[in-house]
C-alpha cells in the first residue's frame, strides 16, 4: 500500500503521528521560507509543509516540492503537526504534515480546466475530459450518493425477500419495436439481438416461474432521440410482485422510497404518502406529475366567467385560474414577464387575465371592462385570495389550458422560492387511464402497456366508455418529476383477449408480438404487479440536480455520443463482412 | 395480498389457526373421502385436505378439488391441523391445512414435463419452457444463492469502502476487436457502439479519476464461437484500487472469497489461501489451475529413464508420472481404461506407462522389457509410492505430456472420489508470464492485457529474456477452475511505450487503439491495480454445478441462441433502412 492514511481522516487528535498519504497535488503555495502543497484524494484535502531547512543534500525535499504542478500524484510522508491558522472550512483543517519525504509517483499535464467544485471548464470540455470532471468533489459526490443509494435499495428488497435476477442484455427484437437498439448476431447472420427497453416480458416470465418477489437494478436501451434529458442507456429499479394487489405493491415501494430516505438523506417519512387520482392531479394540478411542495391548487371559474360579453372566455372550454399569494404587489413589468412566460412557445398560451386583490380588499385587474368589482370578488372568494395576493387566470380549450397553467403554477413556485431542492413532496398518482386516445390514427392505444389490469370495478364500462375506464396503475412523483409507476397485470386468458381487441390487434399479430409471454400465461400465471422506478432520476432528485447525465458516470450527449472515446464509431469492413451487413450509402 | 402466510412456514407451533396460502398444484391424490392437495410456492410445499363432508349445496369444496389439474395457480383458506402421518423430508410435514375454501385463481394446460427436481424433460425441452424450468426447486435454489451471493459481495466490498460505479454498455468498438458485439447507431448511421467484453478500461479511468475503490458486478459480452461453458453475455465482479500493490489486492480479494464462503455456505478458512508460482502449477499439475483437492503431484522422472533403449522415453523431452494410492488392484481392464483416456482425442497421449508396486513390495509394470526391478524401485522412492500403489507415466513434449498427465490426474481423481463437491481448496497461483509466444504469427502477445505491469525484479530481463519475463498478476483458482484474475497495471508512460513495442505495436497504432486511456494517462494516472471474478462460475462453483448454464436465469443455447423466445431473429426492412444497412445474401 502506497498510504497508511487517506487525506481526509487526518484530525487534531492525530498529531504527532508519522504517516504516509498518497494524493494528487490541488495547488501549492510558497511563502517565504515554506512551500504548502494541498494533496487531495477521493476523502479529502490535507495540507502538507515543506520548510527551506529540509533541503540537504542528501534530501532536495524543498526544491523537489517547489517542482509539483497541478495534479501532480505524489506519496508524502512526514508527521502530522497541529495548524497555527486553522481551516474552519474542511474536517481536516486543523492539522498538517510537516513533509519528510516526497515521492512524485506520476507527472500531470496541465488539465485542461480547474479541477474545483467551481471549474473554468466548459460543459462540452468537460465531458471530453471526463475522467479528470469526475476528480472535482461536486461531481464525486453524486456517484457516492448513487453507491449508496442502490446498496441500500439492495439492503431493503433484500429484507423483504425480494431476490435480484439478471434477465438478458441480448433479448428478442419485437417486429414493432422500431426504437430498439439491434445487435447483428455473426453466429446466426441475417438475424439480430435487441436491446431490452425495459425487462417487462422476463420479468412477468420470472413471475409464472414462481419467483414471487423479483427486483433489478437493470440496464434499459432506447434509440430514441434524446431529449434535454435522455440518455441511449439508463438504469431501472425494476420490481414485480406476485399475488399481490395494487395496495400491496404500494405499500412495499412506499417503504423503499421511505427508506432510502432515511438512510441517506436522514429524513423521517412518518405519514403515508399522500394519493391523488389521475384526474385530480389533471385538474387541480394541470399534471399528472404535479408538485405539491407548494399550493396553488387550480380553481375553476369558467361558470362564473361566461355570458358577461368578454369572448376570451365565453368561447373557451375552461376558465381556471391559481392564486399568487402576496403577489398584489407585482409591477406592470413583473406581470408583463409572466404574460411573456406564457406565451413562449414552449407554454404556448394566448395570453393571460390577472386580478390584484389590493391591501384595502379593492380589485385592480386585466379585465375590469369585462367584470365588476363584485364579480371580482365571487371570484377571489371562490379562490379564498386574500388582500395582498394575485390572481392569474387563464383560458380556452381545457387540457391545454391546464398544461399551460401549470407551467405557470411552477413558475410562480420558483419566483416564491416555494421549490426548495432539499424539500421533498412524494405523492401516489393513482387510478390512471387505461387508455389513451390517438387523435391521428383514430384508436385507443395502452397508456401504459397492454398487460395493465383494468380497474375492477370499471370492468364493463370496457366497450360502452373506454375512454374512462382506469387502470389499476399507479406513478410515484417526487417533487413534479415522476420517479416511476407501474400496474397490476392481467393473468386472465380471456380479460388478456379482450384487451387486445379493443388495442386493435388480430390474434395473429398479438401472437406474433407476445406470443412466448402468452404461451407462458397458459401455464398457470399467478397475479402479479410491479412497477420500476428511474434510478438515475431517483439519484439526481436526491441529489438536487436538474439532469441525469451528472449521475452517470460516463454519459452520453444529446446525440447519444461519448465525446470522450469519439463513440459511435466507423467499424473495419472485415467485422461488416463477418456480420455480413453492407452499410447503404445516404441518399 | 392473496396469503397471509406462504407454502414453506407453517409448523406445528400453528396448528389450529386459520390461514390462506396461495401456489401451484404440485398434485393431488384422492383416497376415499379425502382429497390431498399438495400446493407449491418458492418457499416449499403444503398439504391441503378436502374432505367429501365438505360438499355442501353450496359450496362443492370437494368436487372442486378433485377438478384440479397439475400446476393450476390456487388460493385456499382453512385451519392448519397437525397430520396425522407426518412426512419427515419437508420442513412443513408435520401440519396439513383443513382446507375451508379454494378459489382457482388460473388454470393451467398440462406442463410439458414434470415439475420436480428429476424431471422427465430433456435439455432442449427444458430451455424452450425455461419459465416452467425455472418453477423446479433445484433450478430455483441456485437463482436463490446467486442473489444471496451478490448480495454478500456488496456487502463485503461497501464495508472496505468501494463504490460500485456503472460503466456504460455502449462502447467504443476497437478497431483489432473482431470479436466484439457491434450496434448500429440510428442517429449516428454508418457508425457503432460495441457492448463492452470488459470493463477495463473505464476501471482504469476511474482510477485516473481518483475512484480509489470500485467494483462492479458488471455484464460482459463476447462474440466468440461458444464451447460447452461459455455464454455470449455473462456477468463478472470488477474490481481495481489505487495506491496498491500486488499484496494488498490479493489479501482484499482473499478477504471477498472468504467472505463469500463464510456469510453463504459457512465454510471458515481461517488459514491464508495457498500460493503457486504458474511455475510450480505447471511443474507439479501440468495446469495454470490446479485442483489441489486432492495430492497425486507430478514427479518428474525424466533422468531416471533415458538410455535404457526404450525410445518412447529416450526421445522424449519429458517423462512424468504420478502415483494413484492403492491403485495396484486395478485389473487389466482397468488400466486400459485409463489407457483409452489419455488417447482420446481431447487428451491427444500417444500411450500410457504404468508400474504396480503390488503389496509384497514386487514390481508389475507395462515396461519390465525396459527397466528391472531396481531400476523401477528408484522410482518408486523419487515419488513416493508404497506397495498397493499405481504409479502412472507418460512421455514426450514437455508441455504438452504436462497437460495430457493434468487430464489422467483430474481423471484419477475422480475415480477415487477425491473431487468432492462439497469440499473447496482455494489457491493463488502467481507469477504468471507477462507474454506467451504466437508460434504462428513468432511474435510475443500479453497474456492478460498490454497495461500488465511486469514484475518489478524482472524489468531488465525486458529485452534479453522476454519470454521469462514475470507479470505482476494472479489468478485465483478454486477446485481447479480459474475463478477470476488480476493484474498490477502500468502506470508510468515510458514503461507502456516499450511494452507496445515490445508487442509490435507502432505508437500510431497504440494510439489508434488504446488512445483515450493513454490520453488520460497524461494527467496523474495513480499507481493501481485489480482483478475480476467470474460471476457466474463462481456461483456455479457453490452450487457444485459442472455448468454455468443453470446459475443464469436465462442462458443461451451454444450457438448463442435463446430458444424459449427464439432470439436472434431477423428484423424488419424498414428498421434496417432506418440503421442504413442492408442484409448480404450468402455466397
């Protein structure tokens, strides 16, 4: 071992000790007589001193320390000796090494940007250089955080008897599955791998197995294209339960969320999770992800609003509006910003109706030509606005309007500063729509996947209002980000049928799709339910950052490359050959 | 939840409550008035009695019962009764459940072989209905272990302050891996990802990066013609440290083995694992893995035996044998036996010599034309053998005669039960050679990897001696299978520049494929070092299981195929248009 110590345990009680660390140089510093050198590894900073009177002949220690640049790896032994000016700053502050000898165990290039928590380096610099972003504490941290956050994911499924299986990298390619990753097989040529987009079908395969409580922390592959905050291959927590109902499977993975919580953030869920239906989230929150740190349920006004002569609103479906607390006192310019927010492309609203509720219980709005100051009030009192707050209303066709409102909404949460990052708001969405209706082909489609249970009780509204049938599935969301959902499967035969009709599929084509999933079900499918959660999403929530890709180690860009090793890339026609694949040239 | 208490809890202590289980029918027997239900889940199997008084107008419990076919998935409540004949084997055999109500939650077609740990399906049967394979205890436990044992292994490795980092599944192909899985890249067309045969050098990044302790228990894939024991994808616990030497990787990876054997099978090795020189493995088992459960060293006899005119020895380069204790009763028969083994192709021996010390002390031999009895008996004292012993001798090319003799010893062992699987003889065989000479293309190739570190006594011999040239690596061996190795990796780039050259490699070449680790290497690449353990061999090791295909929940067939969902398998024309590739039609 090239250390006895790591350069962050050593403390005032330690001095006096001889030890040896091993580290990179942060910076060193020279003063006078005396050079300080930072020697810094994965657990900390520890100062070490070389004085001008340790230069012997034999032992240039001084001259030597005065040659260490930046990054520098060297092996210091010296013994450890309380400060004169302390660090307050970092656990180690205390104490330094006075050096009595330096081995410099590998030289650096100048890195190309600071290695510190605040680096000059640039986004793209830095994800080419990953290997030295990963060496700043801030990036560090968040795979520490994810370490221990999946060991004690582990530590918990374990003590509930769940068992970790690993089901294939190199799975079937489904004949609809055009976003799979493909993977040419040399040994069978003409045919391909795909990549699992998620370990749903072994999953439930591992459930007619018999193995009643199933989890992974599982690789998942989609070729999609990126969004902000997508990566080609991300990690699941994926889970399935057998002989279970939805209360069970809420109830178990409640108790994950709760635990790893505490465990690692050290903070106490004593109460259930709150639970929201789908449709209450629509509606009083505009999302079915909505983020209840913060209030500013939706009111609806479109009854109060119509018929007073403002088109605005007689036209549209919905007149629904949220109340800015203490807001009353915004400027023409701060109420312009918000109107401006709304109709950015990205939120796409027309425009946007406010009301001030004054100190003196006045009204000043948007819309004064339109309603009387006792109007306004119905409004207010519907909305419980108190003297001093704001209300921002907005129409027109109503899940629209509910999405933009919500936009809205989180806007004005953040303006409040009412989304603090180490708050944490969980809640259940629960009894989401087993359907989803296509606008451009004309059909129902799965929300979820076409093994999602029905909701019992909706069972015969199956054909006669499909649209509003619920699924027995349900999302846990985490501060207006969902962290994930799942669902009770079918098991029947005949139910299972019956949903394939109604998404359209002959027998055939079910058959061809999921055909060795159905053939398992024939032999005797427990019920069973699930659900997975993004554990890369899970880690950047816990970690209080906005993306995933500062959870992965190496991640790759929005063009799905890693600017590191320059992959995707170019292969030898030889390896093509032996695949026999032809690359078509672009048109 | 469906039960209240699972098929493998109930004892006697709870006769008389009232329970619900849930599982399969693993059979049941009508005899008179009563109808035995044995109901199976993975905890075990419970009986549950159906009495004909049961039948009530309204309830056809009985009737009900007798309708069950093998596998249907139930549900019954009753009052758990201590049995009257007790079955002894299964831990739940001294109660039966009163059964008070059944509800047959699915039916199941009869399975295509039966159930039970000596089924009467076949491999090929087995692997298609892998779902239902999977239902059978024997499968089931070694799924069990495997999660048991991933589990310990991050236990341990958490306590000693490693972090288990993902490394991506999409990497960059290198332009000599031939062998490498390739996927297309739809957004970046013409250009691939390869899936990783390791993670080595994302591991060594992570040290560059300042990771001073990472693991993973990481998927691998490997593209090559499979032999009996090989697998496309499987799954390896990587392992590398920083500021270490060869000592401290090898006593924390002692310190997993042992950890693994204590906390899953409790077998204490409170003793250090023995060490072997690849050397002394070679010399004294013919192997670089020895089994070393059992004695029965080479002793090599080559002096003894020249110019006697017997030209078989006389010409050989080598003449080694091994004594087989008590062997000397073996009839004629016997010894053709053995003699028919060595000339199998596999073994590939030309004969076989053999010599009785019969209990008088007299000597019966296949070769008394050639060597009298003295002469004999001076070979019997070299190796050690005492009257009732069979000393077995072969002859020729040293390297070869050592592996042929490996394979008689392996042989002997088995015949006299020396192999048992519930004995475990760990051992680090050491000092393997950095390079292993290519007779085809006369050059030398690294052994392990070209970023093995030499050992530091042999650095001089680089150039004059290459073929001696020590690693520093190991590998540790157990029960005569390679579970895992392991190297001290270079770190110093002027070192890494004679290695390439030393291997051939142009420097333009050595940075085509190795450029982004020796980039990194640039900025304070720490000294480090790690090893990697077969994960699925190690747990097939535990559960005594000649193949690694039943510790993987689902394994390919050899020709890298799952048949269960009949994967690889052609894709369609509009996913190939999409990747810009076109299939090649066979010549």
């Amino acid at each position: 071992m090239y250390r006895d110590k790591t350069c962050g345990e050593l403390r005032l009680s330690d001095a006096g000790s001889k030890v040896t660390v091993a580290g990179w140089v942060q910076r060193s510093r020279k003063m006078g007589g005396m050079t300080f050198v930072d020697v810094r590894d994965r657990y900390g900073i520890t100062q070490v001193v070389f004085n001008t009177s340790d230069n012997t002949e034999e032992n240039a220690l001084f001259d030597a320390a005065n040659n260490l640049g930046r990054e520098y790896v060297v092996q210091v032994s010296g013994t450890v000796t309380e400060r004169t000016s302390k660090n307050k700053n970092i656990p180690t502050g205390e104490i330094e090494i006075i050096a009595e000898k330096l081995k410099v165990l590998n030289k650096s290039e100048i890195p190309p940007f600071t290695i510190e928590d605040n680096t000059d380096g640039g986004d793209d610099l830095r994800m080419k250089f990953r290997y030295l972003d990963l060496r700043r504490p801030a990036v560090r941290k968040n795979l520490e955080l994810r370490h221990k956050m999946a060991f004690e994911i582990r530590r918990y499924l374990d003590s509930k008897g769940f068992l970790e299986i690993e089901t294939p990298i190199l799975v079937k390619s489904t004949p609809e599955g055009a976003r799979d990753f493909v993977v040419p097989s040399r040994m069978n040529p003409g045919e391909f791998y795909a990549l699992p987009q998620s370990p749903q079908l072994f999953k439930q395969l591992l459930m007619v197995s018999g193995f009643d409580r199933y989890f992974q922390i599982a690789k998942c592959f989609r070729d999609e294209d990126l969004r902000a905050d997508r990566q080609p291959e991300f990690t699941q927590i994926d889970c399935e339960m057998s002989f279970v109902e939805q209360e069970d499977v809420i109830e178990m993975f409640e108790g994950l969320v709760k635990h790893i919580f505490k465990y690692v953030k050290e903070i106490d869920f004593t109460d259930p999770f709150p639970r929201m239906t789908w449709n209450d989230a629509m509606k009083f929150y505009g999302s079915d992800k909505p983020d209840i740190r913060f209030g500013m349920k939706f009111v609806e006004l479109t009854d109060l609003v119509k018929g007073k002569g403002f088109s605005v609103v007689d036209d549209a479906e919905l007149t629904v509006g949220i109340v800015a607390p203490g807001c009353a006192s915004y400027t023409r310019k701060q109420i312009d910003e918000l109107t401006e927010f709304v109709k950015r492309p990205q939120v796409g609203a027309k425009g946007l109706m406010w009301v001030k509720v004054e100190p003196d219980g006045s009204f000043k709005s948007s819309v004064g030509k339109f309603f009387s100051a006792d109007e306004l009030k119905t409004w207010a009192e519907r909305m419980d606005a108190k003297p001093g707050d704001l209300i921002l209303v907005m129409s027109g066709d109503a899940m629209k309007t509910r999405k933009q409102l919500c936009e809205l909404r989180l806007e004005m949460g953040n303006r409040l500063g009412l989304r603090d990052k180490n708050v944490f708001a969980p809640l259940w969405v629960i009894d989401l729509p087993l359907f989803e209706w296509d606008e451009e082909t004309q059909r129902y489609y799965a929300m979820h996947h076409p093994f999602t249970s029905p909701n019992p009780e909706d069972i015969d509204k199956l054909r006669t209002d499909t649209g509003n049938v619920r699924a027995t599935a349900y999302d846990i969301v985490v501060n207006g980000t969902e962290l994930g959902g799942g669902s009770i499967r079918i098991h029947e035969a005949a139910l299972q049928d019956e949903m394939f009709e109604l998404l359209g599929f002959t027998p055939e084509k079910a058959q061809e799709q999921f055909g060795f999933l159905m053939n398992a079900f024939k032999y005797g499918a427990p019920p069973h339910g699930g659900l997975a959660l993004g554990f890369d999403r899970f880690v950047s929530i816990l970690a209080g950052l906005d993306t995933i890709r500062d959870v992965i180690a190496f991640p790759k860009n929005n063009s799905g490359r890693d600017v590191m090793n320059e992959s995707p890339s170019p292969i030898d026609q030889a390896q093509l050959d032996e695949l026999q694949l032809t690359l078509k040239p672009m048109e």
